[in-house]
C-alpha cells in the first residue's frame, strides 16, 4: 500500500503551507503557498539571512519595498524546487483598497519578472475583501492571476467565481476552530463545518461551470485532509504532509462533481455585505486574519528595519 499522501496526489493538487525550502524539497508537492505568518518564521531560519541583507540594501529606506523583495526572493527559492506556481501575499493592510492592492500586486508581478521569474508561475494572495475580490478581477483582466484568501463564507466563493478568479482558499480550520468553541464540541469528518463549507463551494462550482479553482487550506488534522480528497488543491503544512507520508491507510476520494441543485447566485455589493455581515463566523474570523496578517507583516518590517 502506497502512503496517504501519494493517495491523495492521484486525485488532488498537493500545495505545500510554508516557506520553509527544504521542507518543500523533502515532500515534493505541486505548488507553494506563503503569506506574511511564514514569511516571518522563514525570517529566523539561517538559510534566509542572505535573503534578509539583500532585500534591504539598495531600498532606501522603503520598508514595504523590502518586505516585497523579500516575499519575492524567497518565492524564488521555492520555485526552484517546485514544478508549479508560488502564492505570494499582498500586504493584509491593503485590504479593504483597491487601488493600493492593485498598485503592490503589480509591484510583486515587477520584481519577480525583474529575478527572472515570468507572472506564469506566481499567483497574488488578496484577502477575499469586497475590495479585494474587485482588484483580483482587475488583475485578472490584466493576465495576473490571484489566489483570493482568508475566505470563510459562501458569499465570499459566490463573488470571486463571479469575478473569474484563479482560485480561492477556503480556510477549513479556522473555521473549524470557530464553531468548536462556539458550540463547545468536537467535529469530525463529514461534521465538520470547514469540511462542509469546502464540500459546498466545490459542487456548487462544478454544478455551474465556475473555473475558479476550489484549494482548502489552513487544517488542523489529516481527518480534515481526507474528507476533502478529490478537492482541486489542497495546501498543507509540513506537519500534516509528514503525517500523510508516514500513513500507509487506504484513502478514497470524497468529493466528486457531481448534481448540485443550488440555484446559481449573483450579489451586488450591498448583497455581499449583507451576506457576509449574516454570517458572524466569516466577520469574525475575516477580520481576525486580516488583524493577525498585519500584526506579522509589521514584525517583518520591524525585522528588516534592524537590518538597515
């Protein structure tokens, strides 16, 4: 019997969580992912340090800009050892202007093309803000291709479909995470509310002939892993990839594109505020991570200012 992990590869995209080159090298998966979290933890390892003088000489005392040469340089590292794309972050801070969103993701687009790296095999992480979800589409227009996340409700999926974005990431923990204190219980499987959200958002793209690639992320356990195989992507972390290597069980996959009877939907912005203002889990946890995002983009800087 093959691991779970090469299992699940058969049917889903494996993407890896972290920014961590070695690891990436170690589990071979498809794509990466990073976002201002890891960055900071790639920050403190030894590999990196050259990164670290290299984005701060020369900017002239941009901070931001050194944080993007930074995000870059260690995407490009990743690409080296991956065959497909890097997901590179979008300062959260960003998130609820349009404008400024579409001047930094254009900005990443320059400095990856300037080391090298063609626009092909990078996506733009965006929060999946009104105001976000609005600059992806731009960016899409304009042949950049973005990765909508922090994404926690159907609205949300609803309007970056509507919007033809690349792909979403649907956060299956922090979802999970919300509903376990809230009701004070455990779920498993099926059960689970991030598992289910995932589900839905899948058969309701396949239903209606969405593009937009469906990849669930932030997991708390490889139960929440194997409920979603057949998904289109999934990114996981280092330790649940390790996890899945070591695991020698049979895994079948779960989703499928099958009927799907919900009604096709169309919000406007005031029917995407309402939506999402209904749905307390997605406010809080939207907001939540857009506060936690910002608060390690700002411990970046702080790092790569000691440095000038």
């Amino acid at each position: 019997m093959t691991s779970k992990l090469d299992q699940l590869k058969q049917f889903t995209t494996v993407v890896a969580d972290t920014g961590d080159v070695e690891a990436i090298t170690r589990l071979q998966p498809v794509d990466a992912t990073t976002n201002p979290s890891l960055l900071l933890k790639a920050a403190s390892l030894p590999h990196y340090a050259a990164l670290l003088e290299a984005a701060v000489s020369g900017c002239n005392g941009d901070i931001g800009l050194a944080c993007d040469r930074f995000g870059v340089a260690v995407g490009k590292e990743i690409l080296q050892v991956i065959p497909g794309r890097i997901s590179t972050e979008v300062d959260a801070r960003l998130s609820f202007d349009t404008r400024a969103t579409l001047q930094r993701a254009q900005r990443l687009i320059d400095l990856y093309e300037q080391s090298g790296i063609g626009r092909e095999r990078v996506l733009i992480k965006i929060a999946a803000t009104w105001e976000g979800i609005r600059a992806a589409e731009q960016l899409e227009r304009d042949g950049i291709q973005c990765n909508l996340t922090l994404l926690f409700s159907f609205a949300q999926a609803v309007a970056c479909a509507e919007a033809g974005t690349f792909l979403i990431s649907p956060f299956v923990g922090r979802i999970y995470d919300w509903y376990k204190k809230s009701e004070n219980r455990d779920f498993t499987g099926t059960e689970d509310p991030g598992v289910q959200s995932v589900s839905r958002i899948y058969r309701y793209y396949k239903a209606h002939g969405y593009q937009t690639v469906v990849m669930g992320a932030s997991f708390r356990n490889i139960g929440q892993i194997e409920a979603l195989a057949g998904c289109d992507r999934l990114t996981i972390s280092p330790d649940l990839l390790n996890q899945l290597a070591s695991d020698q069980g049979e895994l079948k996959r779960q989703l499928h594109a099958g009927d799907d009877h919900e009604p096709r939907q169309t919000l406007d912005e005031a029917r995407f505020r309402w939506a999402l203002n209904e749905d307390a889990m997605a406010t809080e946890k939207l907001a939540e991570g857009i506060r936690l995002f910002a608060r390690d983009q700002e411990k970046l800087e702080a790092l790569l200012k000691a440095r000038l």
